[in-house]
C-alpha cells in the first residue's frame, strides 16, 4: 500500500494527461453516438417518405379492398379481374424499383474505377453495407415470378416493404461509402489506391498500344492485391476494355493487270476468261508424190456447151 502511495507522489503529474486521453476518448464515443442516432434517424425518415410516396401512388387507383361487397353468382367475375389488374400495376412498379436500385448497385460492382473511389461499397464489413446486402437477399427473395403471379395480401405488402427497406438501405450505404471514399485505409494503402487510380486510365486507354494496356492492367491487379477484393464479374469487365479490338485494316492495294480485260458479253457483263489450254504443235505437211498420169496432148481440144466431153467439134462450111 505504502508503494502505491509513493507512486502516486511520485507521478502525480500524469493525472494531467491521462484526464485529456480519458476526455478525448469519451468525446469521440458520443460523437460515434450522435451520428449512429443521425443515421437511425435518416433511415427511418426516409422509410416514411417512400411508404407516404407509396401509399399516394395506391391512392389513384381504386383498390379491391374498397369496393362494395357484390353478392350474387354472376357479379363475382366481374370482380376478379380488377383486382387482378391492380395488383399487377402495383407489381410493375415494385418490380421497376427493384431493378432500379439493383442497376444503381452494379455500377458500384462492376466499374472498378468506383470501386477505387468508393471502397466501402464493396466491403461486407461496413456495417451499412453488410445491411444492404441482407435487405437486397430479402427483397430478391421475396419478389414474385412475374407480374401476373396471384399474391396474397400479406405476401404484397410484404414485398413491397422489403423494396422499400431495399432502396432505402441502398441510398443510406451509398450516402456513406461517398463520404468515408479511402479515409479507412492508411496512407500507404491511399498512396497504392491513388497509383492503380492512374494506371487504370492507362489500361483502358485507346491511345495506348497493347502492350502498354497490357501492363498496366497487371500493375493495376498487383496494387489492389490485399486492398480490394474484385469480383469475377468486375476482372471480365476490365478485361474487356483493356482488350479493345483493333480497327478494320485498310485492303490491299490493286495489282496492275498485264493481261488484257475479258471482253464483254452481249447482256454487258465480262464474259467469263477462256480456260487456258495447252499450245498443240501443227501436223507437218505429207510429202508429194510424182503424178503417173501422162500429160494430155496438145493442142487440147475444146468443149462446148452441152456436149459429151471430149467430143471435138469441127466448123461448118458457110453456102
């Protein structure tokens, strides 16, 4: 006991300081206080704008609910038909926000330049993330087949307040992973984050070769190895834009021609080419033989007109 005394007269002075860490300490756990309240409170404000927003949209068209009870066999028909019109409206419009919200969320998983700019969206450990991500598994699961498909009344209103949670969950996320952006990281991590930024314009640049696209898109793997987790998805995308296709090549210039064009055909059109066929070497003359055939007299005696050949034809004596 008496040693703890001595201590404390020893070190009296380090009430001072401890007093401010104590201080410094307590502050900072009600301002984590104060904005997990502000959150709480955003939340909850903006679940009772959409369900109001919600509850208006209901309010044009006239729901089955509200309609005068029919009896009779021959009005119940009627009936039916209506309100399966109106909750297929309302289907449609659920089913448009969810896709909405769910478009809005894949550009967050598949753009890696927003997943360097905003890391907290794609990190499961964030708590407003990791709430998120439970609120879009229930409004997936939750969602019918298509718009025709007959729903209960519980089973309606229960999926439309999942999309609701959904959307909100997603706005409240998306609000905080912009406002934290890489203040989670340290400042060798930033340092590598801000570098694989730079090589990432490189890799998906047009003016680059491919080599250099190439490269850079390596780099850029190695600087967010152990900082970012990317999804399949998010490398097949990148690798896409690193791999751009290359232009059409220019076609080969014309040859001169050294044979001259075929002629044309009667229609207008170039008649089609000759098959070309082998050169084939002429006969050679046969040899003449001398004639046996005695020469014919001379002189040779006329032929006339009309008479048998040979015949030879003496003048008449004029009285």
């Amino acid at each position: 006991m008496d040693q703890i005394w001595v201590f404390i007269g020893s070190y009296w002075w380090l009430v001072f300081p401890l007093m401010g860490v104590v201080g410094w300490v307590g502050s900072a756990w009600e301002r984590g206080a104060r904005l997990r309240h502000k959150r709480r409170l955003e939340m909850m404000h903006a679940k009772a704008e959409l369900k109001a927003a919600q509850a208006a949209a209901r309010g044009k068209a006239v729901p089955a609910a509200s309609l005068p009870t029919i009896t009779g066999p021959t009005a119940v028909p009627a009936a039916v038909p209506a309100a399966r019109e109106t909750q297929a409206t309302q289907l449609e419009r659920l089913f448009a926000t969810h896709d909405a919200v769910t478009s809005r969320w894949l550009e967050y998983e598949l753009d890696v330049a927003k997943i360097i700019a905003f890391p907290a969206m794609s990190d499961g450990r964030q708590p407003l993330t990791a709430a998120f991500l439970r609120a879009k598994r229930i409004a997936d699961g939750l969602r019918p087949a298509s718009s025709k498909a007959r729903l209960t009344k519980d089973q309606l209103a229960e999926y439309r307040s999942a999309v609701a949670d959904f959307e909100v969950a997603f706005d409240v996320a998306e609000r905080d992973a912009r406002r934290l952006r890489d203040s989670s990281f340290t400042e060798i991590e930033r340092k590598r984050l801000e570098t694989a930024k730079k090589l990432l314009t490189v890799a998906i640049d047009e003016a680059a070769t491919p080599a250099e696209r190439q490269l850079a898109y390596r780099r850029v793997r190695e600087e967010l190895d152990g900082l970012i987790s990317l999804s399949d998805e998010a490398i097949e995308v990148l690798e896409k834009k690193v791999m751009l296709e290359l232009g059409p090549t220019a076609a080969p210039p014309a040859t001169t021609e050294t044979a001259s064009a075929p002629p044309a055909s009667a229609s207008g059109a170039p008649a089609a080419p000759p098959p070309a066929s082998s050169p084939v070497a002429e006969p050679l003359p046969a040899p003449q033989r001398p004639s046996t055939t005695p020469p014919a007299p001379w002189p040779v005696p006329s032929r006339g007109h009309g008479d048998a050949p040979g015949r030879v034809v003496h003048p008449k004596p004029h009285r």
